[in-house]
C-alpha cells in the first residue's frame, strides 16, 4: 500500500532560502543601467540639439544645468549680503536711493542705484562671483555682468571707463576685487561720471539679460561694507 505524500508542514524537506544577495546584487545592476540608460539620453538630445545648429537652445540648455546644479549644492539666499559697496573709496553715506526715478522723460524707470564718483575711481566686485558677460550698448557704455556662484543673483555695473586688466568672460572674481573703472559712457552723458549698479534675481534658466531687478539701495546700506 502507497503512504500518501506528507503535507506541506508535516515532515515535507523546507524550501532552499533565496538568494537574497543575487537579488540584491541584480537589482543595483538594473539600478545602473537604468542610470546609464538616462545618461546616454540626455548626451544624444544634447546631440541633437547641436546638430541642428540651434546655438541659443544650446546655450539655453547649458544654462539651466548649471542653474540646477549650482542651487542643488547652495543655501537659498532670499536677498543677497554682505555686499561690498562697488566704488572705491565711496562712503556708504553718501548713497542716494535713485531706484524707481524717472528716465527718458517718463518713458522708464531707473532699475539700479546710481553712485557718484571721480572719473577713473576704482570699480570693485559687489560680491563673488564669475564674469558672465563683457558687453558695449548704447544705453550702458562699457559694461559688465557677474554671476553668483549659487546662479541666483546677477550683478551688473554700467557707465564704465575701462575695465581692469584680468576681466575676461569665465573669469572668477572675489568680493572687493577690482573689475573696472568709474566711466561716463553710454547714455550716463559727458562729464556726468558715475557707476550705474544693478542687482537682478534670476530664475533658472535666465540668460545675463534677463532676471527680475531689485533694489540695490537697502542691501547695499544694510551690508555696511564699504572700501
């Protein structure tokens, strides 16, 4: 007479253990790969996007990587500080609040802060920063733009005589360095010499140009660095 199977439980051999390290192993391997798959991606539309010629969406693209990273690695600041008053010699008692005054006979407003100065005195960095952009206009004269390390704030400084010898476009600057020259280039008007400078918030993704502007003035007296 045939004994009848034992029943799950009663005397049946126990089921071999799982491999739990292979299953742990394999899924860090489809962890990678599915790292490597997105990595390769992004390269292949970065790829496209260069192809096709298209310079301002590369440029575009360019910029809201680093914006991302540079933030992702930064404290959030809501305003910038310890600003460094940009003029030389300038004391922080002599600034006037010219933020929102009338220009081009009513046509605009005045988006910066206007610092009365000698002509040739010493322009020095607001704050750290690299030099995103070296430019002439009509409006602004000589002129240049520097970008925070954490991307979030733009400085600008307008109406320039010249520049100092070491600026260039990429170059990194420090707090209180000096970048330029006290001008009356641009629309400032002959003999009129000062330092137009601005402070602007950029969004990710902002290009030198943009930004939202904001008032100089308050950080700039609520910093109480001055050289």
């Amino acid at each position: 007479m045939t004994e009848p199977a034992p029943a799950v439980g009663e005397g049946a051999p126990p089921a071999p253990p799982r491999p739990r390290s292979r299953i742990r192993r394999g899924a860090r391997r489809v962890g990678w790969f599915t790292v490597a798959f997105v990595a390769m991606l992004a390269i292949a539309a970065g790829s496209m996007i260069r192809f096709t010629g298209n310079s301002e969406s590369d440029s575009r693209g360019e910029t809201v990587v680093k914006d991302v990273i540079a933030r992702a690695n930064a404290p959030r600041a809501i305003t910038p500080t310890g600003l460094t008053l940009p003029v030389a010699g300038v004391k922080l008692a002599a600034l006037t609040d010219t933020w929102g005054q009338s220009r081009a006979g009513g046509a605009r407003t005045h988006q910066g802060i206007d610092i009365m100065a000698s002509g040739g005195a010493p322009v020095v960095a607001a704050a750290a920063g690299t030099i995103e952009k070296v430019f002439d206009s009509a409006a602004g004269g000589h002129t240049l733009y520097v970008r925070s390390p954490d991307r979030r704030w733009m400085y600008y400084y307008a109406h320039l005589a010249a520049y100092a010898p070491a600026v260039r476009e990429g170059a990194k600057v420090a707090a209180g360095q000096q970048i330029a020259f006290v001008g009356d280039t641009g629309n400032a008007g002959p003999g009129n010499y000062h330092l137009h400078f601005g402070i602007s918030r950029m969004r990710v993704g902002d290009r030198w140009w943009q930004g939202e502007p904001l008032n100089p003035y308050p950080l700039l007296v609520g910093s109480g660095t001055a050289r």
